[in-house]
C-alpha cells in the first residue's frame, strides 16, 4: 500500500542559521576602530584533540576546552603556547594540527609530518599531556612551562625538554610519528568527507550513505556515525536543513535533490529531527525551494544527513551577561566535588568557571535562553525528582539549597557530602 504523503512548498527570501557567527551564545566584536566588519569563528586543535592550550588570535584570547576547541578571528593568525613556550601560529581554519604549524613557520605547504620541527612539536605534546585519545594539559605544567622557551626546529636527536617541565620522560620519535600519522588520517578522512559552514559553524556529512530510515533508525543513524575525528553527529533540524539549501555551502553537498517523480512521489526527501506531532516528523527536501512535508516517524521512511555543531557548549545571558555551560555532563556529584568540577573546568576556552549561586539557577529559569539550555528538566518519576542543579548558596553549615531546571524553579536543600546532584557552571 502506498504510503501517505502530506507535502508543502515552503519558500524563504533570506538564509536561515540558528547559530551565529559566534556560536554558544557567545556575542563577537561587531567591528574594529577602522569599521571593519570582525566576524569570529570556532576551529579545533587536533593531535588528538589538546585541551589547555593558551591560544591567540587578534584581541580573542583563551584555552583549548576538552574537544581541542578555540577560536579566531576570520582571516587572522592564530598562535598557541603551554605557559610561555610558544608552539607557534597558523592561518585561522576549522582543524589545525602541529603540521600547520610547522608549514606556517617555514612558508611552505609542503612540509611534511617527518619533518624535525613536526615531530618535536607532537613528542612535546605528548610529554606534557595526558592521555592518548585526548590530551590534556594542566594547569601545574602551563605553570611550569612559564618563564621558559624551547625551540623546536632542530635535530630530533638533540632535542630536549627545559628542566622543570614533568618528571616524564621525552616520547620517542618513533612513538610520535606513528601517534600523528593516526592523527593526519582521521583529519583527512574528516575534511574529505565533511563540509564546514561558516556562516553557521555546522559541519554537514558531505554525502549521505543513500539508505532510506525511518525516522527512529535515522537518529539512531547519526548519533552512530562515526567521521574521522567527529563522533558527536545528529539528526538536523527543520530550520538546519532550510539553512543548508540556502547556505554559501549548498553546492558541496552531495546527495539526492528535490525532483517530482509524478504519480505523487517525490526524490530527495531528508528527515529533520522536527517533529510535527507525536507521530510525524518534518522532512525537507535537498533543493533551493525549500519544498517540505511531514510523515509518520515509523511507517515512513527518507534518506539522512548528519550534522554536529563546531561551537563549544556555552550560551551567553544577554541580560545578566552571564556565561552558562549549555549542557552538564550528567554526572551527580556532592556539593563539594560540584564545587571542584567547576573550579576545573575548561568549557569553550574560558577556565574560569564556578558553581552558580540559589539566584543565579532561579534567573536561568525564567531568562530567554532558557530553551537554549541542555540537560534533565523538572520532573516526578517513580515518586523521585529529577532535575537538581546545586548551588553554591549554603542552608546551614552542612547543607546547601539546589534548584530544579525548569520554569516553576521548584528547589529544596541537601546535605552537601551525603547528597548528590547535578551540576552546570557558570562564569564569571
């Protein structure tokens, strides 16, 4: 039996894009003293992703966060160091590697990963991280790393470590060769198969598998995906998918466009993560038109795109412009390990993070990004709450109030060592 079908064609004059140039919330210069537009953009430092670096790129300063993130200004340098101990810069890009680095620093973009000033630079980073699958870089080795400087451009047998810097012992050259050729192999495999918009810094699958799912095994389907260095894909949205037809990308894209078949069928049709009820799903098709229709979830089935955001996970207040952690990592921790978590905390460059006061959670719930904000929301499950933030506001001298994420900011109070809660930072 043939499958029903309601379809419209939606038509739009301007480009959509949900996320802006700044990503996260975060607000960029409109402009610098000359009127010249300043439009910031997020990349990822990969030898497996380093968390910790300082980097710089015009008057945008930070640390890489947990995924290897930073970002620049478009069309500028940008430079990395541990402490004082200065890696080097490149042209500001979506990856950077240490090869980057080392093509910049010799004008030339046929350097290779044997080269002596590459492999310095990875057996250094190796050393001081830890970690294999991610680095990361303390803050006891960025302060031990101050007040020194290394050069890296030199024979890799005579290359060695300022004193001070870790009690570990120099990796191999052998050992970072064959660390960052497995590194240089998923970015290729990423940036080939990839294609990254910059007016929305979403990162699209450049060529769907052609497979038609129903809407379940779709998302199913991406959360699974696994891209070079990207495991973090989803189903886009309603509003993603118009973007992406009307976006400076659409002609990298490579699938299957919008074409009436006749007899009511119709190609190109791609699932978007939008619901249209409890049972139907907004689907748009890969075409300037922005023809789109809706569907059963599970009788129906369309072709996938995935989608992952290349922006750290941090949205910005406008009216208390205060900076949130967007969504929490899901761990219950007590008042006081929260209050750790927070003080260590690397999220979108920034590490000046801490555990947010009883009015701060109770302004969230009622501030307008709210929406935007991820994690478990209020509600009574088996006769259990969930959805507890702590604050740092103490009851008494061994309890401290935490409050629901939701817009009744329903709260209550707990023991800070025999309770546990989640937890979402803020800054400053």
């Amino acid at each position: 039996m043939r499958k029903s079908l309601v379809w419209a064609l939606v038509c739009i004059t301007v480009a959509v894009g949900f996320i802006s140039c700044g990503g996260g919330g975060d607000t960029p210069p409109s402009g610098d003293s000359g009127g010249n537009n300043i439009v910031t953009l997020y990349g990822q430092f990969i030898d497996a992703p380093v968390e910790g670096l300082t980097y710089s790129s015009g008057t945008v300063t930070g640390k890489t966060d947990g995924t290897g993130m930073f970002k620049y200004i478009s069309g500028q340098n940008v430079s990395f160091k541990v402490g004082d101990i200065i890696l080097g810069e490149a042209t500001g890009q979506s990856l950077i590697t240490p090869l980057d680095l080392v093509k910049k620093a010799r004008n030339d973009v046929n350097a290779t990963a044997d080269d002596q000033m590459t492999v310095n630079l990875v057996r250094f980073l190796l050393t001081v991280s830890t970690g294999t699958t991610k680095l990361t870089i303390d803050s006891t080795t960025d302060d031990n790393c101050k007040g020194k400087t290394l050069l890296f451009d030199q024979f890799i047998d005579t290359f060695s470590l300022p004193a001070g810097i870790t009690a570990t012992a120099l990796v191999s050259a052998a050992t970072a060769t064959t660390h960052f050729q497995t590194t240089l192999d998923s970015v290729l495999q990423t940036t080939s198969q990839t294609v990254s918009d910059p007016d929305t810094n979403l990162i699209w699958q450049k060529t769907d598998d052609n497979v038609k799912r129903n809407w379940y095994d779709a998302a199913t389907y991406c959360e699974n995906l696994d891209i070079g260095i990207y495991d973090d894909w989803t189903l886009p949205s309603r509003e993603e998918l118009q973007g992406l037809n009307s976006s400076s990308i659409y002609d990298q894209i490579e699938g299957t466009h919008y074409a009436d078949l006749g007899g009511g069928q119709y190609a190109g049709m791609y699932w978007s993560s939008t619901s249209y009820d409890a049972d139907q799903a907004y689907h748009v098709f890969l075409g300037p038109n922005n023809a789109e229709g809706y569907a059963n979830k599970s009788g129906w089935t369309n072709l996938v795109r995935c989608v992952r955001e290349n922006a750290p996970a941090t949205v910005t207040d406008p009216a208390t412009n205060l900076t949130w952690q967007k969504e929490d990592d899901n761990v219950k921790r007590n008042w006081y390990d929260a209050g750790t978590y927070c003080d260590n905390a690397i999220i979108g460059g920034y590490d000046d993070w801490r555990l947010p006061s009883r009015t701060e959670l109770w302004g969230l719930n009622s501030s307008s990004i709210y929406e935007q904000i991820e994690g478990t929301h209020y509600a009574q499950v088996n006769g259990q709450y969930v959805g507890m933030y702590w604050s740092s506001t103490s009851y008494d001298a061994d309890q401290a109030y935490h409050v629901f994420l939701g817009p009744n900011n329903a709260e209550g109070y707990a023991n800070k060592t025999g309770w546990t809660n989640l937890v979402r930072c803020v800054r400053p």
